[in-house]
C-alpha cells in the first residue's frame, strides 16, 4: 500500500511531526538533555512533594550504600526511592497538563489529578514495602 492511498505523508511536513523535531544525534541528546534539566528545576521550584523526595533520596541512597545488604538489594533500594521521584514527575506533568487546559473544575481533571496522586501513594507503599521487606529478616 502506497503512502497516497493511505494518506500518510513523509516528506518531513507538519502532518508526520519531523517538521517539529530538526535536530538529530549528538545535538538532539544536548538539547533534550537540557530541556530535562528545565523539567527538574522547574519541579524542584513548584512541587513541595519533589523537594521532599529528593530529601528523601538524599537521606535513603547514602544510607543504602552503608547497610549490610547484596548489591543486588542495594540496588532495589535505591531504584524504588528514584521511582519516587519519577513518579512526582510525571505526576506534576499531568497536573500541569490539567491546569494549562483549563483551571474551571471539572470532573474530569479532578479524576487525572487524583490518579497521578494515587500513583504516587502506591509508589511510596512500594517504597515501604521494598525496604521493610529487604531490611526485616
């Protein structure tokens, strides 16, 4: 099947996205990762939840690196700490998502904002979990 008859287009316009992403290789790798840079800052500056968790990160990997444990625990131990933070992030995206649409309440961004949060609370019982699990004998 031709692109013709499906109607895709190929040839770098607006329609496939290629427009919109110019950059390639080691300069798209820069310049993305500036822009998570810019993502973590501006996380770190708006979210208290975040500022917390990188407490929490700061306070769990060093301990972590000094328990008595395979470096494979080691390893899940620092993992679902990050996973935290990852969690905040998508979290706050969504939020900001929401709030860019519209600040009017609605059913429906209550529901996305409330299973970003839900998200977050289960990654943090996994966060207990994992290290109560690894820790109690």
């Amino acid at each position: 099947m031709s692109s013709e008859s499906t109607g895709a287009v190929t040839d770098g316009t607006a329609a496939d996205g290629a427009a919109f992403k110019g950059r390639s290789g080691l300069v798209r790798i820069w310049h993305a990762s500036g822009y998570s840079l810019a993502g973590l800052k501006a996380t770190y500056r708006g979210e208290a939840a975040f500022r917390q968790l990188v407490l929490l990160n700061l306070l769990l990997i060093p301990l972590a690196m000094l328990l008595d444990v395979s470096r494979v625990e080691r390893a899940v131990l620092i993992a679902v700490v990050f996973l935290g933070l990852i969690v905040e992030l998508l979290n706050s995206a969504i939020e900001a998502t929401v709030d860019r649409i519209s600040l009017e309440l609605h059913p429906l961004s209550k529901q996305a904002k409330d299973m970003g949060s839900a998200a977050q609370l289960l990654v943090l019982c996994l966060i207990g979990l994992v290290w109560t699990v690894i820790l109690i004998p």
